[in-house]
C-alpha cells in the first residue's frame, strides 16, 4: 500500500473539479452549490472570459475548508477489490469528513459516474437533487465536428432542463476541432450521449468534470485526457494517453 496523500477541498488545483467527476470505468456531475461553504479563488483565463460574459461575476467558487484523505491503490488491492469498493470508500470518507453535498456511484455504459445526490437549499435542508447530466435530450444525427457534437448535447440539456451547461475545454480543443463522429440522441440520459460521442475507435479516452458557478448558475463541463504512467528504460516515468478500444 502506498503513502498517505492529503488533498483539502479548499485547494485550488483539487477543488474545482469537486468530488463529482468521472473516472474510467470514467463518471461526472457538479461541485454542490451551498453559498456559505463557498469562497472566491484567484481567476485564471476561463474566468476572465467568464467574467466578461457575465458582469459582476466575483470569480470561480469552491468549497471552504474540509478535507479529503486518499491512499495510493497498490495493483494488488485494486484487483482483488475492484474499483468500486475503493471509490466507494472515498465517497464515504468525503461525507464522514462533513463535506458540502452527498454523492453516489453510478455504473453504467462501462464506465463510473460519481454524482450528486443531495445538495444543501437555502434553508441549510438536504434535499434531492438528480445531476444535469441525466437530462435526456434528442437531437437528429449526422456527422458534425465533436466539437460541435458537444455544443449540440450542451445546447440540448440547457434546452430540456432549464439549466444553462457550457463547455471548459482549453486542453482538448485541437483533439475536439479535428476529429469528425456521427451521434444522435432520442430521449436518452446526456451522459450516455457525452460517453457514446467520445468514444472514437483508437482515440483518446476521456474524464470529464462538471463544475458549477453559482454566482451565474452555469455549469461547465470540462473535458481530459486519461493518461496513464509508463516506465521508462532509464527509470524514469512518463505519462501516456490511454486509447479506445477500436
């Protein structure tokens, strides 16, 4: 088993993806939005372009305090536990610890959702709450850029559900412009489409995160590579892309 690493949900790099997020066997859904365990970190350039899209936006907010702590999974453990028992542990120990919001696993479509399922009102009450990224949505199909592609399920989950989603893929957008797909949707869950339209034979496997800004109520759905360690010949270790199955 490997050291003990400790990850607190008021940092920067670690709480803006919020806890609700996929993993492969991959998930995604949205940082709870209870304003008083929120703060205001620094901007960055999404948040300068956010910010000129909606004036009086105070900038990206994430969860105050709290802490989340986390092994390294040995090879060994992994296997013989599965994946669903260690991510189940670490959403247990997140809600032991008092942190914003309650979530769940989800298994579907081959991979791991982590989603949201209770939130806190105004009122401080835990009430139910289904991720944006259930809507269903339809759409006619015909080949379209995946960036496109992704525009058409935003557009069609902000249409179906009322909520606003946008997109927050400054790492993927050459990968997204170049390459073509061909999806439809007839009144399926947004994330069965996202899982379908990323899923291009001999490409790139993707995460995603959706993130939440209460201050405009929007989510940004923020796509990532999967990489994996490889060992190199002098020891070293470097990162490499995990692929599709073609």
């Amino acid at each position: 088993m490997g050291p003990r690493r400790q990850r607190t949900t008021g940092d920067r790099r670690t709480a803006r993806k919020g806890l609700d997020q996929p993993a492969r066997k991959g998930a995604g859904g949205s940082l709870n939005s209870e304003r008083r365990c929120l703060k205001v970190v620094d901007t960055h350039r999404a948040a300068r372009e956010t910010a000129a899209q909606f004036p009086g936006w105070r900038g990206p907010l994430v969860p105050r305090g709290g802490s989340l702590g986390f092994l390294d999974v040995a090879a060994a453990r992994l296997k013989a536990e599965g994946p669903r028992s260690v991510i189940n542990g670490v959403i247990a120990q997140y809600a032991a610890r008092g942190n914003p919001g309650q979530y769940q696993l989800v298994e579907a479509d081959g991979m791991f959702y982590i989603l949201p399922s209770k939130i806190r009102n105004e009122a401080r009450g835990l009430v139910d709450v289904v991720s944006i990224i259930d809507t269903p949505i339809s759409f006619p199909e015909r080949a379209r850029s995946l960036q496109d592609t992704l525009s058409v399920i935003y557009e069609a989950v902000t249409a179906s559900s009322g909520r606003r989603l946008g997109s927050g893929d400054p790492f993927v957008i050459r990968y997204i412009r170049e390459t073509q797909v061909s999806v439809g949707a007839t009144d399926e869950p947004a994330r069965s489409v996202l899982r379908r339209a990323l899923a291009v034979p001999g490409g790139p496997t993707f995460s995603w995160r959706l993130r939440y800004e209460p201050e405009v109520k929007y989510f940004v759905l923020a796509l990532s590579f999967v990489n994996r360690e490889v060992a190199n010949t002098d020891g070293s270790v470097r990162l490499e892309a995990v692929l599709n199955e073609d």
